[in-house]
C-alpha cells in the first residue's frame, strides 16, 4: 500500500504534472489511491499526497465518489464558508491524526476534468464536497491548508506537525 507523505516531503510543495497516459497503469494507480485514503479514513487524496506527482485525486465524502484527472476548479459561489479542516498529510507528530483548524473556503464550485477512461466529468459541488475539491485541487498546485491559515494559527499547527 502507498505511503501518505506528510509536510515536509518536497513533492507536496510542488505543482503537479498533467497526467498524459491513460492506461492500465493509471486505473491501478487509481485503485492503489482509494485502498490508501480508506486505511486512513480519509475523505479525498491528491497524486502528491502519495509522492506521485501528477494532477489526479478521488473522493469519497457525502455519498458521493469518484476521481477526477487533471481537473480544472471553477468557483461558482463567492461566498467564504468557515468551517474545520483537517488533512491526511498534515498529521498531529504524536497521534499520527489529522490537525483540523478553521478555513475558509468558496461557498460552490465546478470541477470538470476526465476519468480513468478518458471520459469527461463535470461536477458542481457545495458543502463538504465543494470543500474537498478546492482542498485536494490546492494539493495539485503544491499548496497545503494550512497555507490558507493566519500566520500564528499556521505556526502553532506546524509545532504540532
């Protein structure tokens, strides 16, 4: 099974490449993606978020699933929803669990990309899948949450990284 890298793994902090190849190795990849957020309950994984450095993730949160590849975000509603955040690859040192803080996120989004198929895919999402797309989109362009924090917030987070 896949590693979750954690912050401090450069491949986190780089922009993910287009993904070009469309074959078995990707599907596999696909599948290797959701078996490892399912052993660590997570919500969404990004390519990064497993030292693959291609623009690709999946989902499974709300009663919604999939994976989108090389998906392109649009924000639709403006309007910044607070709410708790956490992420797989920004653990708590000792519990090894995820470190959740408030962040603000656009209210609605649509994310359109492709699938293990090459098949277009667009979703329009609001609430925690919406959260989730621009959370696991972020990790794509080399971004964390916690870059979205306060700078004291970020730095108490980071002591506990």
């Amino acid at each position: 099974m896949r590693e979750i890298r954690v912050i401090g793994d450069p491949v986190l902090r780089t922009p993910a490449e287009p993904v070009t190849d469309f074959d078995r190795e990707l599907r596999r990849l696909i599948d290797e993606m959701f078996q490892a957020m399912y052993a660590v309950d997570g919500v969404g994984l990004a390519g990064p978020q497993i030292g693959v450095s291609r623009r690709l993730f999946v989902y499974d949160i709300s009663g919604r699933k999939g994976h989108l590849v090389n998906p392109v975000l649009t924000v639709d509603d403006e309007e910044e929803v607070l709410d708790e955040e956490g992420c797989l690859s920004v653990p708590d040192r000792r519990t090894r669990l995820p470190i959740y803080a408030p962040v603000g996120r656009a209210a609605g989004v649509t994310v359109e990309g492709l699938d293990r198929l090459q098949r277009p895919v667009r979703v329009k999402a609001r609430g925690s899948l919406a959260r989730c797309f621009q959370h696991e989109t972020e990790h794509l362009d080399g971004k964390l949450y916690v870059d979205r924090l306060p700078k004291d917030e970020a730095r108490k987070i980071m002591l506990r990284a």
